[in-house]
C-alpha cells in the first residue's frame, strides 16, 4: 500500500481478532445487506463464520475442480490412498491479509502451506484453519507492492503482505514449486487438475446448521475427512473453510431430535439436519469416515505387490481394496456389494485396510499365492464344485482335508480350509428374486438377510413406531459384528453393531410397532436399535442367531427357551456386596433366569412370588432389589437405557396377569397377595367389627381398591382410617366371586356340593379330603388360608355377630358362585369352618400360634401402644446384612413373638448364607449418634427394640467377632462375680436433654448377678452409685467427643421409672478387659445362657410364611368387649372343637 492510500489511524477500521473456529459460546450478529459484495471482508469481519453467501460470477465444472491431489501412478505396488500422517509442512509463518476487494482493514493471520494445501488460521495454535485453498486451485502467484503478493484461483484472489521483501520472495517460491510439483503428478495420473469432483465423490455432501452460524454451511464427508464450505458453489471450487481429520474424531447425537455432536480433541461441532432421518444418515457417513481413518494400507500394499491381485478379480478394475478370504480373491468396493449379497456362506467380504485383525500373516501368504501355486489353485476349483470341506478323508488319524494338510505341514493349504468350512455352494432359485434369498444358519452364526430399520434411539420408545419410520436395508451378521447396507449390493455398511457391545436383546410382543415381529438391540453406547419383519419364523431365526452371536458359553442355558429379554446386567447377591459382578439374566413369562460367572446354575427367580420388588436410590444410580424366600437380588442400574427396559419388563412380569388364581401375585405359600392383603387387614382390624363380611361397604370405594389390589397387590397397603373394613371385605369377596373358574373350580363345584349330604361324619371328612387334595394347588393353599381365617373370625362371634352359620350363608354363594338358593353351598363353607381342624389336619401348636398372635394383637391395643395408620399386616423393619448400605437392605415383617434369634436366621436364609462352625452371627442394635451398637441376646424380642429404637438407630446382622472369645473366659471363669478398676464419666440425660458432667475419673466397680456397683476407690465401703443389673443396656463404643481415654469403653444405660436416663461411659486398658466385663454383664443379666445350643442353630427350620402374622394395627369395638374376646379365646382355644 502507498502512502497515498493510507488513510489516517483513526480513521482505519479497528481488525477484529477471533479466536478460533468455533468458540464456545459465541453469539454471531445478523448480516448486514450492503456487504454481501465484499465477500472475503465479511468473512473475516465476523467472528469464525457468520458468512455471507456471495454470488459468485462462474464456476469450473466439478469435474476440473478438486481440493483433493489425485494418486499418484502405479510404478509396481500403488501407493496407497488410505489416510496417512499429516503431510510435512513446506512453509508457516505470519502475515498480513487484506481482502481481494481492497479494503483497508489487515488482519494477522497465521499461513501453512503443505504438499496439497494453503490454510491460514487465526493463530498458530488454531487445530482449524479459516480458510483452505487446495494448491490444485493455484493458477498463479505474482508480487503486488510493498511486501505484498497475490494467490491467484480461477475465481478469487487472496492478497497477502509480508514483514520484508524477503520474506515475500520466500513465500512466492514456496508456493510456486508447490503448485508446480502438483500439476506434475497430476500430468502423470491423467487425473483431474482441479475442483471438488474429482476420482473420490463425497460419501455424503449437503448442508447443515452448525451452532455459533447464521447461515447454514455445505458439508462433505470424503474418505477419512469432513469438510465444511460456505455454501454449494465454493465446494466446487473446492475453496473451503477448514476440514476435520476423522482419525481424532468422534460422533454422537445430542438431545435435539435433529442434532448430533462431531467431538475432537480441540473443538464440538453442534449440528443439525433437516430430519431425523437425515440426521441418521450424517451419522453412519460420518461413521464411515472414522472407519476410513481408522484404516491401514500396510496389508493391501503387501497383497498388490504380486501382479494379478492389482486388479479386481470379476470386472479388472485397478487398486482393489476388498478380499474374498474363503475364495481367496481380490475384489474391488463395488464387486465386494455383489459378494456381499451372496451372504457369508457364499463368500466371506473384507476390507483390505480397514479389517486389520483378520489379515494373519498365513492369510496374505494364502491370498498373494493362490494365483500363483497350482495346488492351492486346484483346492479352490474342487471346492467351487461342490467338494465338502469337512469330508471322511479315509484315515482315521487324519479325518478330514485340514487335518491331512495339517498333518503334512502345508500351512497356506490349511488357512484355505479353515476359511471354507462355513462356506455352501450358492443355489439360486431361478423363480424366487434374489433380495429373497437367505444363507443357512450356520455353528459360526452367521446370517443375513433383509430388515426393516428404524434410527437408532438414545431413549426408550415410548410411542408405537409406523411402518413408514422403518428403512429395509441388507443385514449380514458374521464375525461377531451385525453389519446393515442399503442394499444387498451395498459394498460399504450404512452402520454396524459389534456383538461384544450388545448388552440387552428385547423382543416386544406382535403388533407392537408397524411390523407385526419387532426386536430390539442395546448397546452399550446407550443406543437401541429396533428392527422389523412380518415373518414370525425369520424374525425368531435373526433373534437367535444374535442372541447366539453376543451370549458367552456359560450362559447357552439361557438360549435353550424362547425370551422376552435376554442380556447382561451389573448385579450383587449373598455375601459378595462389595462390589457388583455381571451376570447374565433372561426373562420368559413371570419366570428370571440368571447365571452368574461364579457358583451352581440358580434357579428361576418365580417374580409374582417375589416378597419385596422395589427401587432404590436416586435417578442416576438406581438398583432394583428383587426379595425372594432365602435369597436377595440387587440389580443396579448401571446403564441407564437398557436398565429402564429390564425394570420395566420385570415388574409387568411380577404384577398380575389375568383373573384366575393362578395368575395372581402369590406369597410363599401360593396364596394370592391379593387374598393376603385383605384377610390380614381383617384380621387385625375387623375381628371385632359388628357383621363383618355381612355389612358391605361403599360400591366405588370397593371397586378403586379392588382394581388396585388386581393391578399390583405387592404395592398395597391398606390403612385403617384409610380403608374401612367393610370395604376391604367387600373386596374380597368380589374377587372370590369374580374368579372365571371359582374358588373350588367347575370340574369339581358339583362333588363338593354332593359331600355335604354325606351323613356319616368320617366318610364326609375323607370325603372332602380328597376333594382338597384334587384342587389345584393355587386354590388349595388359598382355601386353606380363607377358612382358616373365617375360623379366627367365628372365634369372636360374642362381639362381631359372625358366628359359623352365618359366615357360611354369606360365604357360600360366594365361593361357589351360586344364586343363594342352594342351601348346600353354605352347607360346605359351614362344614370346613367348623371341621377346620381335622379337614386341614392342624396341630396345637399352629393353633397357639394363631392364638398368640391374635392375643398380641388386641393386648398392643388395650395397652394403647400401636398407632392408628400402621400398615396392615406388616410392622416393616429395615434390618441390615453386615453394614448399612442400600445394596445390604432386608424389609422384614416382625410378629410380636419374634427374637433376635429368629430375625439373624430370618435375614440369613433370604441371602441364602449358610452357617459355618464358629460362625457367631448376631443382630446388633446400632446407635449412630451415640456411635455404639449393642449385640441383642439371642432370646431378646425384637419389637419392644423396635418401639424404642430413634431417628439415628438402625438393626444390623453380622458376625459377633467376640463372642468366641467372651465364651472362652466364662467357660474358665471361677465364681459369679466381676471386679476392677475403670474410667469412669457419667452423662445424665433428663427426657432427652443432654446434660454432660466431668471427665474420665479412675472409679472401682463390682458386678455381681443383682447390681453394679461403683465405688471411689478400692479401700472404699459404702458404694457411691448402684444400679440393677438387669435394667441396664450396655453398648459396646463412645462416642469420640467425649475424648475416651482409650479406645476399649462401653456406653451403660438405665432408664429410670420417671423415664430419666442415665447413661455412664466406661473404658478398659485392654479388649481383653473389655470382653471379660461385657461377658459378665450378659452372663448375669440371662442367668448364665449367652449363646444358644449349637444344634438350635444349625439344624433350624426355614420359618413358614402364612397368614395372620402379628401387627400393631388396633382392633375396632371398646376395650371391655376385646378383652372378654381375647380372655376366653385364649384360655381355650380348642374349646370350640370338642364337638367335632
């Protein structure tokens, strides 16, 4: 520039710096009208590419236009055309841009020149350029000025000043023999000089909204890069904005339907299409491009180095790039469609850059030598006739050809064989199209054949997919990968999906989406993949050979039935809750499979007998826990996809399925949950309500409990004040007489009614008998439990009006879905009542149990201590196994009768862990605030605990690591008392109000089988404190604040009559010490038995699970009336069947 062109310096337009690309976050302004002329300065104007489109004046044909250099020729082996290392650079430095249009504005720009391109970014440490010009484009170079020269196209000029005239000559020389070296490889490989449409078309090419851009810019995914224009004319001119190198990228969608992110190390491009559809052909494009980037040309170097394989093997075509590794051929992309069409049984297809693994060293001999070496040659046409690979050979030593060829060390005969044992000769079927055509399923699963696709989904389809959002594509699985085309011609895949990243295969019923036979594929990418066919018979081959295709050996199991779910899931069971495993689970009906990589095979996990079937945790780490008698299984929802699908799958398979019994929610005991639910709710709540089962409740209250008890009877929990007992026994007994095929079943209804007439007392017994024993055994454990509680209910008939008489005439009709006119129906109710005993063959001893319980029941009510809103039927206590974890949660419901005892084994059998000898495990009552925990006496009930028990106190099983050496000392120790010296600190908390006194004080202590006593010294006479042994609770622990002068202390507390507690700390010098004091204080406390009999322990029954459990739910009526009920039931309970 002159002096005379200079303008003043304020006068000359402030250069806008930008920082790269793509910066985060930034907003571009609207384009201003008046500069759509002066294209370049409004590029470099705006920050990173709110372009204006240019009308450009003319454009070379595509044809004479490329950005990209031509091969060069082929002198013996071709140089490959797979992506290599970024070319070296000639020249890089600063300089100065000023736009072709003659603006005054110049901008720093930092400008490389390679072999192919001049790129010129915003700073040196730009990953992507703001422009690129392929050096094909260059026509001329020419020095304009002071410092300044010119990049001359066929359509712009770049203008472009240095520091020196030195430097300038550098450059121009620099970009002179580039362009010079260029066109001569060009002349040599008879190749298009210029453009974009050159030998290599674009995979995909099309516009696209990048965030951060007004304008929409034109995308090009050619070979292993993505390359960005302003707009269609200047792709072919072949003058881009930047391109991006596929090796370093990575593509995945983004929440927007339309969107999906392009991720480098150094930028995100945010893009977004025209459809879903369109965004889903981006993404397999862009796919390729990775794969292509991914690819090596050392192997296909190797291959062209013999002569003949430089050409294809079917249409000659020069750089084939394709194999048929059974046929041993070279082939080129568009021939290796053709093969690929045939199926995997026909000719085995792959790449000779991208399938690195597959190319063995014994393979490239195989395939350079099969042109060459005759008996190779002679090989391949006996198998091209018809020859069987696995044919007898005639020697027993050596059975087969590739056990000959093996046996005579021909390595290059035995890859050939091994490649062909799969392979079938093709037979066409001249009447039948090919697209028909399938390949025999074969023991290396492999398959192929027509699908109908929809896009991938990175959620769950909530909606029914249309037909029309299916695309029929050629889908081949082999190798482990399920690879899908365009079409069966197809060379290059649209997509594919690895087996060893399929985590969950689903087939949803018929008619679920647009195609009658849908199934669908989890990855472990978070995407899922639903494919469709009409034929049953061809949807079920493709989902076994899958299912085959990604299950490992240890699993077949799971493949030997149909499923609706089939995959592999994070889970912990028994003791090892450390940390999760993978297991490998299959859901059929209502039934779970599961094999685990460690121990037996288990059985089926039956879900509509689960106990506990809950959620747990937050939305991001969620864990399924299914509760089943002896054992717990937690699932954790690691991937948030296919996690959603299993958990939704399981808990329709664990609700109710239909109207008949059997197909309810069942408890342990094949009682339907629904039938638990509300005769315990009875139970506890109705016994004494004035014409239970004969009042009825309100009709809609009725029906909204009833159609909630159908949907998921596990989930409910009926609530006095919430439910009134009329209610909930109105709903039974429509349940009971909406069954389709009854209580007592149609094929037996008649004889059960003929029974009732038999007049000799023991034949009718025997009679009945076996009429019970011909039940299904659903109905026969649920007419048990009905009449079993219709005997509890006629037990309080002084108070409730509901003796055996008229529970029959109510019953009857029900349970035999009769009009009321046959008086023989109530006639079998009545008999069953009042026969209970002898018909059902109970004993005394469930008879006191029943007993026991319903005391229980009405003296928690008397006594006032049971709230109004308990869950029916259920005092639900969380108990921990080892530590407190969500993972290690047991809900368990506590009878009144419950010990210490009975809740370890109780916990111990869910996780289904077995006792060792010298396996001392233990409840324990921990207290977090005060930061203690207290092993409870094996006999000690578990409720009176629970009653007592705060916000910061929880109950724990797990190993009582003392307790052998506790034992030990007693079983040594002479004489019944203890004595020593302690530190002692007392803490006096008056209704909860802490009120710390002192510190640790050396203080005396005798404890004997009446008191401890505490004395200030040994020499002293009179105690200063006493308390008695058997009202105190001792905790091993002290809390840390009250600095324990070491580690070995036990917190003591004793609750006076005025409810003041007291509590004392206490520290010992040793454990040692420690175990001997705590023995004793358990030795005097339960009159020497500290660990129950070894026996009692080990030979232990599994606790039977039945109805009438024990809850603290009040009974109704006044407390006279229940006390009268309770006193004479309980005096005598078999009272009532002396007659019988």
């Amino acid at each position: 520039m002159t002096k005379k062109e200079e303008r003043p310096a304020s006068q000359v337009p402030r250069a806008v710096r930008v920082a790269s690309l793509l910066s985060e976050g930034e907003e571009l302004s609207g384009d201003d009208p008046g500069d759509e002329d002066e294209d370049d300065h409004a590029y470099e104007g705006v920050p990173n590419g709110g372009w204006h489109t240019s009308s450009l004046s003319s454009a070379l044909p595509g044809s004479l236009l490329t950005p990209e250099l031509p091969p060069p020729p082929m002198d013996g082996p071709p140089v490959s055309q797979d992506p290599s290392p970024v070319p070296p650079v000639i020249k890089a430095g600063w300089l100065d841009k000023n736009p072709p249009q003659g603006s005054y504005i110049y901008q720093k720009r930092w400008v490389r020149l390679d072999a192919s391109y001049l790129q010129y970014f915003d700073s040196n440490k730009d990953a992507y350029s703001k422009r690129f010009v392929p050096v094909a484009c260059i026509s001329r170079v020419a020095a304009i000025g002071d410092q300044k020269f010119e990049v001359i196209t066929n359509n712009r000029t770049f203008a472009f000043r240095a520091e020196s005239d030195a430097e300038r000559k550098e450059w121009i020389q620099a970009l002179q023999q580039a362009v010079a070296e260029q066109r001569a490889r060009a002349r040599l490989s008879s190749a298009y000089p210029l453009g974009a449409g050159g030998s290599e078309p674009p995979d995909r090419a099309g516009s696209l909204e990048l965030r951060g851009f007004k304008n929409k810019l034109y995308v090009a995914v050619v070979g292993d890069k993505v390359q960005l224009y302003k707009n269609l004319e200047e792709y072919h001119l072949g003058i881009g904005i930047t391109f991006i190198d596929m090796s370093v990228g990575n593509v995945k969608e983004a929440a927007d339907r339309r969107s999906f992110d392009l991720t480098t190390p150094y930028r995100i491009f945010s893009f977004s299409a025209e459809s879903e559809l369109e965004k889903e052909q981006w993404l397999e494009a862009m796919q390729g491009a990775i794969a292509e980037a991914l690819s090596t040309s050392e192997v296909a170097e190797r291959i062209w180095a013999v002569a003949p394989n430089r050409f294809c093997a079917d249409c000659e075509a020069a750089q084939p790039d394709w194999a048929s590794i059974n046929l041993c051929v070279v082939i080129c992309k568009r021939c290796a469609g053709a093969h690929r069409g045939l199926g995997a049984g026909v000719s085995k297809v792959r790449s000779l850059k991208m399938d690195r693994k597959v190319w063995t060293e014994v393979l490239i001999e195989a395939l350079c030598a099969a042109v060459t070496t005759s008996d190779l040659a002679e090989t391949q046409a006996l198998l091209g006739c018809g020859a069987s690979v696995n044919c007898f050979s005639g020697d027993p030593g050596a059975p087969t050809p590739l056990a000959l060829a093996e046996q005579a060390g021909q390595t290059l005969q035995m890859e050939f064989l091994r490649n062909n044992r799969t392979t079938e000769v093709p037979r066409l079927d001249s009447m039948k199209p090919l697209e028909k055509h399938y390949s025999v399923v074969l023991p290396t699963v492999s398959h192929s054949g027509f699908l109908y696709k929809t896009a991938s989904a990175g959620k769950p389809l909530q909606d029914r997919r249309a037909r029309e959002e299916f695309s029929r594509r050629w889908c081949v699985l082999s190798d482990g990968v399920l690879s899908y085309y365009e079409n069966e011609r197809a060379v290059t895949p649209n997509g594919e999906i690895r087996a060893s990243e399929i985590v969950c295969l689903a087939v949803p019923p018929p008619d679920t989406h647009g195609f009658e036979h849908t199934f669908e594929v989890y990855t472990e990418g978070e995407r899922l993949y639903l494919f469709g066919l009409e034929n049953a018979e061809l949807a079920r081959e493709w989902v076994k050979c899958i299912a085959k295709a990604f299950v490992p050996p240890l699993a077949e199991d799971l493949l030997a039935r149909d499923f609706e779910r089939l995959g592999r899931l994070p889970y912990k069971a028994g003791l090892s809750l450390q940390r999760a495993q993978e297991g490998w689970f299959s859901l059929t009906g209502s039934e779970l499979h599961a094999v685990f990589p460690e121990g037996p095979c288990e059985e089926p996990l039956q879900l509509r007998k689960l106990q506990e079937l809950s959620v747990q945790g937050d939305s991001e780490n969620q864990v399924l826990v299914l509760v089943e008698r002896r054992r717990t299984l937690y699932i954790q929802g690691e991937r948030r996809l296919d996690f959603t699908g299993w958990l939704g799958a399981i808990q329709k398979a664990a609700a109710s399925s239909g109207d008949t019994l059997s197909e309810q929610q069942l408890g342990d005991s094949d009682i339907p949950v629904i039938v638990y639910r509300c005769v315990d709710y009875i139970t506890q709540c109705g016994l004494t309500s004035e014409g239970i089962y004969r009042k009825c409740g309100q009709t809609s209250k009725t029906q909204r409990l009833l159609e909630s008890l159908r949907q998921d009877a596990r989930s409910v929990r009926l609530k006095e004040g919430e439910q009134h007992v009329d209610d909930v026994s109105s709903a039974l007994k429509r349940f009971l007489r909406d069954l389709p095929d009854g209580l007592f079943t149609r094929v037996q209804r008649l004889s059960w009614l003929e029974a009732s007439e038999i007049e000799d007392e023991e034949e009718k017994i025997a009679r009945y008998r076996e009429l019970l024993a011909r039940l299904p055994p659903v109905n026969r454990a649920t007419v048990k439990a009905l009449i079993s509680h219709l005997y509890c209910v006629q037990c309080f008939s002084d108070t409730n009006q509901m003796n055996t008489h008229n529970l029959a005439i109510v019953f009857g009709p029900t349970l035999f879905q009769t009009d009321g006119q046959d008086y023989k129906a109530g006639r079998v109710v009545e008999d069953l009542i009042s026969r209970y005993v002898v018909v059902f063959s109970v004993d005394e001893e469930e008879l006191r149990k029943q007993r026991d319980e319903i005391t229980a029941i009405v003296k928690m009510r008397v006594a006032g201590t049971a709230s109004g809103t308990q869950h029916a039927g259920d005092f639900i206590c969380t108990v921990y196994l080892e530590e407190k974890k969500a993972e290690a949660e047991q809900h368990i419901k506590i009878p009144a009768s419950m010990t210490a005892e009975e809740l370890t084994l109780e916990i111990l059998d869910r996780r289904n862990v077995g006792i060792r000898e010298k396996d001392y495990w233990t409840c324990f009552e921990v207290n977090e605030r005060e930061e203690a925990e207290r092993p409870l006496h094996f006999a000690e009930k578990v409720l009176p605990i629970l009653h007592g028990l705060g916000t910061d106190s929880y109950l724990v099983v797990k190993k009582h690591q003392s307790m052998e050496a506790m034992l030990l000392y007693l079983a040594s120790h002479v004489g019944e008392t203890k004595h020593g010296m302690m530190k002692f600190r007392e803490d006096r908390s008056l209704l909860g109000l802490g009120l710390p006194s002192g510190g640790f004080h050396d203080r005396y202590f005798i404890l004997n089988s009446s008191c401890l006593r505490l004395y200030k010294e040994v020499r002293s006479h009179r105690p200063e404190k006493e308390w008695p042994v058997r009202s105190l609770k001792v905790y091993l622990g002290v809390k840390k604040k009250l600095r324990p002068p070491t580690c070995w202390g036990f917190t003591v507390v004793h609750e006076t009559e005025k409810h003041e507690k007291q509590q004392w700390y206490l520290c010992c010098e040793t454990q040692m010490e420690l175990r001997e004091w705590f023995a004793t204080f358990l030795f005097m406390q339960h009159d020497g038995l500290v660990w129950p009999s070894e026996p009692s322990r080990v030979s232990r029954a599994v606790p039977e699970v039945r109805l009438g459990s024990v809850s603290l739910i009040p009974l109704r009526g006044s407390e006279n009336e229940m006390r009268r009920s309770v006193a004479a039931f309980a005096a005598d309970p078999l009272s009532l069947l002396r007659n019988v």
